[in-house]
C-alpha cells in the first residue's frame, strides 16, 4: 500500500478528508504522517483522534530551513512516503526537501492559479473583485504556487464576504483533493 505525508499548519479539515477517504479505502493508501509546524494547531488534534502520527517542529529551534527539512526528509525516508501532500502548509517548501522528493509533492491553493498567487488568495481575489473563484491542485517546485497544475475547479460567487467564499471553496477542495491523491498515486 501506498504511504502519504499531510503536511498543514492549521485547523486541518483537508487533513482530515484525506484521512478519512484512507480509512475508508476511497484512497487505497495509508497516511503515515502528519507533520506541522505550528505546535498546538488544532491539526494535531485532528491526527490524535484518527490515529495518524505527528511530527511536530517550530522553525525557531533550528538553525536554518535546510536543518529542519533535512529532519522531516530523514521521518519521510524512514516511513518510505510516496507522495507528500500539503493541505494548509503555510511555510515554502525548500531545496532540501524539494530535491529529496521532486516530482513527489503537490499542494492545494484557494485560487485558480496563476491568479492569486501566495499568502491571502482568497482576500485577493474578493478585493479585485472577481466573480469566478476555485481551487487548484498543482506539483510543487521552487516557483511559489507555480508548479504545473493537475486539477482545478471553479465556481461563481458574485458576493463579498470572504469567509463565505472559503466555506464555498474547502467543501470543493475536500472532493477534489480526494479525486486528485487518486489519480496522482493512479498515475504512478
Ligand atoms: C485551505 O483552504 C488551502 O487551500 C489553503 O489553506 C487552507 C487550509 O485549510 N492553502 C493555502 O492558502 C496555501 N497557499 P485546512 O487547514 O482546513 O485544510
């Protein structure tokens, strides 16, 4: 069986989607580790109730990101991690761990990229006014939310309010990110 990494940062409900299709065998694959670097997000509560392991680091205790990434390369190695999914990973991934996992990891962002790039897409995207807003599904390189995009899906919403727009967008990227691990580990 395949084996995931999840990495998040925050309230984790893409983690938890992805965990339970797992559970459920909609994924056929397993997601051996949770890691985050926000310790106490509540994430982490989310792992302990489904019973996945953590590995949970602050940037502050090491002396630069190739130190910590080296260590979260040494768990994923360890735990023969297939594919890395980020799903709220607020940090850029680096040259340590990109190199060590190219062609291996994929993110999910509140926007259809190109547009909206980074931090905010969603505010963004509401301030510039726009009325097609979606999800996008992409392979992670050096270039920030400029990998090349494997899924994308996209809805109106003529409104202002960005919270509404993020409750409308994360039921679409629970499915999506589901479909999307599916074709990806398909694939390989
Ligand atoms: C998701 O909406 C994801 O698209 C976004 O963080 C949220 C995490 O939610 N990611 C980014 O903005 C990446 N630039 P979750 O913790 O409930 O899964």
């Amino acid at each position: 069986m395949k084996s995931l990494a999840v990495f998040a940062s925050g309230t984790g409900t893409n983690f938890v989607a992805i965990a339970k299709a797992c559970a459920a065998g909609v994924i056929d694959a397993r997601v051996a580790l949770l890691v985050c670097d926000k310790p106490g997000a509540p994430v982490l509560d989310r792992a302990r109730e489904l019973g996945v392991d953590t590995f949970v680091f602050s940037a502050k205790d090491y002396a630069s990101k190739a130190d910590y990434e080296a260590e979260i390369v040494k768990r994923l190695d360890a735990l023969k991690v297939d594919l890395v999914c980020l799903a709220g990973y607020m940090r850029i991934v680096g040259e340590t761990l990109l190199q060590a996992y190219e062609g291996k990891i994929i993110n999910i962002h509140p926007s259809l990229l190109p547009a909206f790039r980074g931090a905010h897409a969603v505010e963004q995207a509401v301030a510039y006014g726009v009325k097609v807003y979606g999800i996008t599904i992409h392979w992670v390189n050096s270039d920030l939310d400029g990998g090349k995009i494997i899924a994308q899906r996209a809805f109106p919403y003529e409104g202002s309010d960005p919270a509404e727009v993020h409750a409308i967008g994360q039921k679409i990227e629970h499915e999506l990110y589901v479909e999307t691990i599916n074709k990806v580990l398909c694939e390989r």
